[in-house]
C-alpha cells in the first residue's frame, strides 16, 4: 500500500499512474476537496472562473501531453482588440501595442476539468478528504501516517508544497536537516496570489474592439484578461491583484478594484453577475509563513527533492520539486510522473 499525501494535480495524478498498473494506494487530502492550487468557482449562470491555476503554454509538453491522454481539449486566450496600461495612479490608462508573443493556452470547461477528469478515473474510494496529516513514524515493516485516522502503509509519497510538511509534519526519525532547511526555504507557489474575476451578461469589451487586457503598475489589479470560456457563451474578465491589498476588509477592496475598473473600463464594467476573489495567503492548507521572504520560485527545483529518504519509502513530489518548469502545472505532472514511475519500479524491482 502506498500512500499519497495530497489530492491537487500531482498526488492526483500519481495516484492514476498507480491504479494503471493495478498498484494500492490511498490519498489523504487535508481540505474539502480535491484540486489544491487549482479551483474553478462558477457564478450562477455557470460561467467558469479561475480562482487557482489558469495558463499554459506550447512549452510545457508533460501537461499538453497529459491533455492528450485524457482526451481534454485546450483553447487559445483571447487577446484580440485594445490591451491599456497603468503606468501611474496619477494618469488615466493608455492603450499600448503589445510586442507578438508565444499563445497561451487555457483548459476547456475549466483548470478543475483536468482535475475532475483524473478523479472519476480514480476508485473514489481511494481518495480521503479531511485528513490533515501531522505525523509519519517510519517502522522497520512499515510506515504510520497520523492524520484524522490513523494509517499504515509501505510507503509514502509527499504532493503538498515542501514548506507545509516541513513545518506542519512530524517525521520520526527525523528528515535531514538538509532537506528541511531547503523545503522551509521553498517559495510556494501562488501562496501571495490574489485572483479576482467578473461575470457579464455580455463581453462589453469584445463589442468595444477591446481585449479586456489590463497592466497596471498601480493596482489594486496588476493584471486583467478576457476569460470568457471556450465556447464564448460565458462571459467573464479575471486577472492578479496586488498581494498587499489582502489588508483591507472584502468591502473595502473590492471598492477599490471597481474605481480602477470603472476608470480604465467604463460604466458597463459595473454591470456584472459576480464578483469573485481568492485570497490565497488565507488558504490554510496553501500558505505558511516564512521566517524570512521569499522571492519567486525560490528554491523551486533544488535536486535536493529528487532524492528518496528512509531506505526508498519516502519520496516528495509537487509542482515545487519538478526540475522541468517548477512553480507551474507542468511541473506538477513532471513531478508526478517521476515519482510514480520511481514507485512502480520499487514495486517490480
């Protein structure tokens, strides 16, 4: 039996590549619900809205690739029209010409769709929510994971981000100071983000010969697209807000997003469904305080993740620990598919 910590896209997907070769496995996630990092959240005409997880590019083949098997179709983002930039509060927004550049790409029917995808190929029963785990004891014949029940198992694959189970799990005998020090120094990705979204009726911007693009050097948002779904049936703008304006209360913030709106966007922007943020520093079991800053992707890849600890029965995974595009949905299904295929050959030696 192993057992996977965490039910986002990497634990998910190791816990697929177990079942294809008939190998036991339970996952244990601490939340609610499956995903992690990604999290699609709808209004009440179903418009699909990315509070998580979002884009993708050619670049990152193990996801396209893992679309592929999965028979997931992927859009390009609409960027025709106006793009505006706020270069400073004190001036009104300027449409600017935005250099060519690679596509990117979003999942059709949701980010989430890949992860519900994953999950109804999955025994359901192999997946356990509301099991936070805080301690793993490693035995001579076995493993305990201690969580809201207790577990047994032969080994143990870590898929949350290393700075929460060096922090929030007690590993006896010890991990390595090493491995500790690094994981603790590991910038999570997403943890400082702050996605906010609108739903419309209808896209006012496409009608204006605008792309719904917004860069702001002022904020409250930094970043705002187009994010109507991939039929264009739903219709939605989303985006980045700045990370300090977490410290105003809900009211007072989403005040502030609708002035900067109404300044760049006009009076039809106020005429939306919904409006939608996630904070995700208050994500329990996204974010973890550092002792010191972190700067982006710090630490993201370090080979010191690659290594497996307590005679092969413990590995670690994530989007952290991938050496190919860490930080990033690719490198969570880099990360999972490594981890797997190093279980599967520990199972047939």
């Amino acid at each position: 039996m192993i057992l996977i910590i965490g039910a986002g896209l990497s634990g998910l997907l190791i816990g697929y590549r177990l079942q294809q070769k008939g190998i036991p496995f339970k996952i244990l996630e601490a939340r609610d619900r499956i995903g992690g990092r990604i999290r699609t959240a709808f209004d009440t005409a179903e418009t699909p809205v990315e509070m998580g997880a979002t884009w993708f590019g050619d670049q990152h083949k193990h996801l396209n690739a893992l679309l592929k098997e999965l028979g997931l179709s992927s859009f390009e983002q609409y960027m025709t029209g106006k793009v505006f930039f706020q270069p400073f509060s004190t001036s009104p927004a300027q449409s600017i010409q935005v250099p060519s550049q690679p596509p990117s790409y979003r999942i059709a029917g949701g980010t989430s769709h890949l992860i519900q995808t994953l999950y109804k190929k999955l025994d359901q029963n192999s997946v356990l929510l509301n099991q936070p785990v805080n301690e793993i004891q490693f035995h001579f014949d076995k493993v305990v994971v201690k969580a809201r029940e207790v577990f047994e198992a032969d080994k143990v694959a870590l898929a949350l981000p290393p700075k929460l189970w060096s922090k929030r799990i007690q590993f006896s005998p010890a991990l390595p100071d090493l491995i500790v020090h690094t994981a603790q120094q590991t910038q999570t990705w997403m943890e400082d983000s702050i996605k906010v979204a609108l739903t419309f009726k209808t896209p006012f911007w496409k009608e204006n010969k605008l792309s719904g693009t917004l860069f702001s050097n002022t904020g409250p948002i930094t970043e705002f697209y187009d994010h109507c779904d991939h039929k264009r049936s739903k219709y939605a703008l989303c985006g980045f807000m700045n990370a300090s304006y977490k410290l105003l209360d809900n009211d007072e913030r989403q005040m502030r997003v609708m002035n900067q709106l109404q300044n760049v966007f006009g009076e039809p922007v106020t005429r939306f469904i919904e409006y939608k943020e996630c904070i995700w520093s208050r994500e329990t079991h996204t974010y973890e305080s550092s002792e010191s800053p972190l700067f982006p992707h710090q630490n993201n890849g370090n080979p010191v993740f690659q290594d497996s600890f307590f005679e092969d029965r413990l590995l670690v995974s994530g989007s952290e620990t991938a050496t190919e595009f860490p930080g990033y949905m690719d490198g969570a299904v880099y990360a999972a598919n490594e981890t797997a295929q190093k279980l599967i050959d520990g199972e047939n030696p």
